[in-house]
C-alpha cells in the first residue's frame, strides 16, 4: 500500500474534477464527517429565500464568524 506521501504528488497532478471526486469519496467514506444538509433542509432553505424570510450575510460576516 502506499503512503499519503507518495500519494499526494499524484492527486496534485489530477484534473480539479478528479480531485473533486476524491474528496467525495474520502468524505463519504470517513466515520463522523460532515455529511452537509438533507433534502428536507435544503428545501426549507430554498421556501425561506422563496417567501422573502431567509437572512443573508456577507462572505466577510461568514468568515468573522468562524474565525478565519
């Protein structure tokens, strides 16, 4: 098997669709990551913009808040 040392040359030199494909399949193959909303919350988020009622903020406010 080899090393994240040796592997990480290689995933350098993949195209940005490839490395994308490989988060996703480390993401979703590692215990306790981060799986992002579901269906349901993604369309309750989608009726509030709809409706007029969703807070919007800034990039800036979103990186002051966390911490970046």
């Amino acid at each position: 098997m080899k090393t994240l040392a040796e592997v990480l040359p290689e995933v350098d030199r993949l195209s940005e669709e490839d490395q994308s494909g490989l988060v996703a399949h480390i993401l979703a193959n590692l215990r306790g990551a981060p799986l992002g909303p579901d269906d349901k919350e993604v369309a309750r988020r989608e009726a509030e913009i709809d409706a007029g009622t969703a807070e919007f903020i800034t990039f800036d406010e979103l990186r002051d808040a966390v911490g970046r």
